[in-house]
C-alpha cells in the first residue's frame, strides 16, 4: 500500500507539469487555432528566469576580511554578494534563498512579453494557414531559442536549489497512519503540486467569472459571431496567449529545483505534453488537466522496479500505448470537441 501511495504522489508531481503545460498548448489552440511547438521553449524560458534571478542575487564583489586568515596569517579574499550590501546581510541571504518563488514575480512580465512578441511578431501570420505550416515554423521557433539558452548559459544543467525550508523530505507516511519512515517525500515536490493545482484553479476561475474570460470562451466557440458584435477578439485572443506563455514560464520557475534547467528540457516535456493534449481532446482545457494527471500517474506506476522487471521498457513506451489505446476507442480524446480538427 506504501508503494502505491508513493507511486500516486510522484505521478501527481509529474502530472502537474504535464497539466500545466498542456493547459497553456490548449489555451493557445483554442483560441487561436495554432498548433505551438514552441510551447515547451516557453516552460525553458521559465526555469531559466529562475536561474537568472538566482544569479543577479548571487552577483558580489571581492573584498578583505580581516578577521579571516590564511595559514600564514594574512587576511582572507571574501566575495560578498551586493545583495548584502543593498538590503543588509539577513535580507540579503534571505533574497538568496527564496530566489526560486521571488523569480515568479520576475517570470511574469517576462513571459508576457515574450507571448507578446511571439504572437504579434511570427505566429498571427500563421493563422490561417495548414497546421502543417504552423508546426514547423513553432518547431523552428523552438529549436532558436533552445540554442540562444544554450549559448548564453551553456550545455551543462544548472543546480537550482528550493528555499533551505523546503529542502529534504518529510514523513508522508506518519502523516497518514502508516509507520515511521514508511513514506518518505521530498517537500518541493509537494509544493510544486499545491502551486500547479493553485494555478489551473486560477486560470478556470478567470475564464469562469470574469468578463474577459466570458467573451474569450465565446469566441473560443464562435470566433465569427463575437467579433459581429464590436468585440476585439483578436487582441483578447493575443492576451490570452500571453497568458498562456506565462503558465507554462511559472511551471518552468516552480520546476527549476526538482530537475536543474538545461537547454533541452523544453523539448523533453514538448512531445509528452501534445500527447496529453491529444488524450485529453484538442480544445478542452479539462480534457488536458485530467490526461496530464493520468498519464503522469501511469507513467510513475509504469516506471516500478517490479513493473520494468515484468515489462522491460514499460516505462517509456506506457504514455504512447495509453494515447494510441484511448485514440482507437474515442478519437476526440477524453473529452474532445467535435469539429476540432475533423476538417
């Protein structure tokens, strides 16, 4: 029973990268009609503000320490970051530490500029062309800002740690009635968990209650008929596409400390998270929540010691088997449209 729960809570913790990002792929073809391959960049993008920020913390200068000495008794050479300098040494390693939620606030403007800039600059001429058209250009698109990442921060993944309060693992078992070190699960993955659910929450209550999000879900289902009435849709549609670049940069952000950012981890979550948009049905925003979660419970239980040994391989092939298995038995996905890519 112990193994299940660990085995759930992993897939929770995967799921809610897959949901997220899959959410912002769904939010950008359902109200623009794109297919965005560029969409895992925009989750890169993400993890490396957080790495930015890290860095802009840790910048210091060099000076001398005289109550320090070497072993011949001269003063030691001490690099103090100007973080202390500017809001004294508590702040300062206080800023430090926290430096992967405070670049939350430094991701959002960041990823709504670069939505901006993607949709207004390359994607709106795209619109009404082949789907085909619109994978390759994004594709290209991705593979641009994968190697501008890797020319300026390099090829090697970047170590970047969670604050020192949620570091380490707690006992989940205890918590549940099991016995002492039973289940044992490391703290951020549980945040990153309560953060994701925080914002698809966020983002289905915006589209829910508020006017913006009324009219958009409007146009989402009628495009035509929206804009009859002297609605802008366009420019709510190129908002919402900023929007959905920053959901996928703030799950970039919160990822940072479980897997260090590297160049390529865009690509790495591109192709499963199009499964899990293509499960859970082309257009529905519930659809790609549910599958992402799914199928990051399976692909946890598929990656058991007990379950590789029966099925070598399992655990890399299990996501596409559920996908092909789920498109034979409902081609629209879980819970797809019809007319959704049916032309």
């Amino acid at each position: 029973m112990d193994a299940i729960i660990l085995q759930i809570l992993n897939g929770l913790d995967k799921g809610s990268a897959y949901a997220l990002i899959a959410l912002g792929l769904t939010l950008i073809f359902g109200t623009l009609g794109v297919v965005n391959f560029a969409h895992g960049a925009l989750f890169m993008i993400g993890a490396f503000c957080a790495v930015t920020l890290s860095r802009i913390l840790t910048l210091s200068r060099t000076t001398i320490d005289e109550t320090q000495t070497d072993f011949l008794g001269n003063p030691l050479k001490v690099e103090v970051p100007y973080a202390h300098d500017f809001f004294g040494p508590v702040v300062g390693d206080a800023l430090i530490d926290w430096a992967v939620p405070l670049a939350i606030l430094f991701s959002i403007p960041v990823m709504l500029l670069v939505g901006f800039v993607m949709e207004r600059g390359l994607i709106k001429h795209f619109y009404k062309r082949p789907h085909a058209d619109q994978i390759l250009v994004t594709f290209g698109l991705a593979i641009v800002l994968q190697e501008v990442i890797k020319y300026f921060y390099g090829a090697n993944p970047i170590p970047t740690p969670a604050p020192d309060v949620f570091r380490g693992s707690f006992d989940f078992g205890a918590m549940v009635g099991f016995e002492v070190n039973q289940i044992i699960y490391p703290y951020w993955r549980l945040v990153y968990f309560a953060f994701a659910a925080l914002i698809i929450g966020a983002v289905f209550a915006f589209l829910q209650f508020t006017t913006f999000g009324m009219v958009v879900r409007a146009g989402m289902a009628d495009r035509e008929t929206v804009g009859l009435l002297g609605i802008d849709i366009d420019r709510r549609f190129t908002i919402m596409f900023g929007i959905a670049a920053a959901v996928a940069g703030l799950a970039g952000v919160m990822y940072a400390p479980i897997n260090s950012p590297n160049y390529h981890m865009g690509m790495d979550f591109l192709v499963l998270s199009f499964v899990v948009v293509v499960v859970g049905g082309m257009g529905s925003l519930p659809g790609a929540v549910l599958a992402g979660f799914l199928l990051g419970i399976l692909e946890s239980f598929a990656s058991m010691s007990a379950v590789i040994d029966l099925i070598p391989g399992i655990n890399q092939v299990i996501i596409y088997l559920v996908a092909i298995t789920i498109l034979l038995t409902r081609p629209r996905g879980l819970m797809g449209r019809k007319g959704v890519m049916e032309d």
